[in-house]
C-alpha cells in the first residue's frame, strides 16, 4: 500500500470514529517526531503493538480485501502463559461496504465480534475440519451469550448491539452488508506475528510504498522506524 492511501485511510477512519463518538488515546495521534520524544515511556506501547493497523493481505486492494483496525489494549504471552494479569485485547475495526476479509481462523484466541453501530455485519462461519479444509459439520457458537447452531458457511447476521463469540478452529470472515460499520473486538491476547491461519495464502500486513511521510504510525512502523528497543 502506498503511505498516501494509508494517511488517507487513517483521516476517514478517525472522522468515523469520532462520529460515532469512539475516542482514542493520545499517542493515536503523536507524529514520529512524538514518537522518538516519548520512545524510553512508550516502549510498552509498541511491544503489545497497540496502535493503527491497517492491511490489505498484501493483495494490493483494500477497498475490496482489507481492513482497519486499531488495537486499543494487549496482554502478553507471558501473562497468558502465568494465567493471570491482562490475557485479553480490544480492538476497534471499521468494515467498509464492498469490503471483505479472507477467511481465517485462530489456534488460540477466541474472540468476540461486536457491531458497535452501524450498519448491519454479517458473519459467516465454518468449523475447521482436518489439515485446514471446511468441517461440513453445523457450527454451534455463543452470540451475546445465548447458544446458535448454524450450517457450515452459515452467516449470522449481526445488528448493532449484537456479537457473536468465535472459539479456536472456527473459520470466520465478516463484512458490512450496505453501509459503513464500527466493529469491536474483544479477546484473548493477541498474537498476531503466530495466531492467523488463513484459508488462502494471504499475508497479515502491507508492504508500505514510502511516496509522503506518515500521519500517525502504523504497528508495524514502531520496528520499521527503529522505536521499539530489544
Ligand atoms: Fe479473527
């Protein structure tokens, strides 16, 4: 993705967001500058990778295969691995009309769907059957805490308000039906670098084309910029 699309990107997803009365926290909008000024406080920040994440699976078309998302708070490995202390995520995700993501699953973090307002979000879902193909089998899954059962590729609409929980080796992939729709997510940890199994051979992250400087720094700019100490 070029800079430009990404900046881009960046000012709509923030005018939503404050539209929908969705705030972020200050270092969403420090610039690198503010990042080399803070980066001995921050460091927290940037090794649970919180922060602007925007993607198109590396497949060069995000308004048809992409999504933003900005993750507000991570726990550690190590956490999950003691047990105790912050195991779980929040992120915020914006769905555009027109726009898919692939199908994927996670081996560990099982997380909640939540349309946050918006248009309507549509779900669909496939449990994993042996060496990562589509189980045939129906799909049983919480949504706001109540059971569903479903037919393999069954989508479950979900209405403003409205989540859906998705366990380990569910497959899943979500849009927005004809509007624009603000997503939360809640999880456990999220590991990204590990934890994304996808259907197709699809990468998590762009490649960033440099054509002007960054507004606000992406995840994957805290390494790319030399920020995050070892
Ligand atoms: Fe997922």
């Amino acid at each position: 993705m070029k800079r430009s699309e990404i900046n881009t990107i960046m000012r709509e997803a923030d005018a939503f967001l404050r539209a929908m009365h969705f705030h972020l926290p200050p270092w969403a909008y420090w610039s690198l500058n503010d990042w080399v000024a803070h980066r001995a406080q921050a460091q927290e920040v940037m090794r649970r990778r919180l922060g602007w994440d925007i993607t198109d699976f590396g497949q060069g078309h995000f308004k048809t295969l992409g999504l933003f998302l900005f993750t507000l708070r991570n726990g550690t490995l190590e956490a999950l691995r003691a047990g105790r202390g912050m195991c779980y995520c929040e992120k915020v995700l914006i769905c555009e009309p027109g726009q898919m993501i692939p199908l994927h699953y996670h081996w560990t973090k099982t997380e909640d769907i939540i349309n946050r307002g918006g248009a309507d979000l549509l779900v669909q879902v496939y449990n994993a059957g042996p060496e990562n193909t589509l189980a045939e089998s129906e799909v049983r899954l919480l949504s706001d805490g109540i059971w569903r059962t479903v037919p393999a590729g069954g989508i479950i609409r979900l209405r403003p308000g409205e989540s859906v929980t998705l366990e380990p080796y569910c497959w899943h992939r979500f849009w927005a039906e004809d509007g624009r729709t603000l997503v939360g997510e809640v999880s456990l940890v999220n590991d990204d670098q590990n934890d994304n199994c996808f259907y197709e051979p699809v990468g998590r992250f762009p490649a960033v084309e440099e054509d002007e400087p960054p507004l606000y720094l992406l995840v994957n700019d805290y390494e790319h910029f030399g920020l995050l100490e070892r």
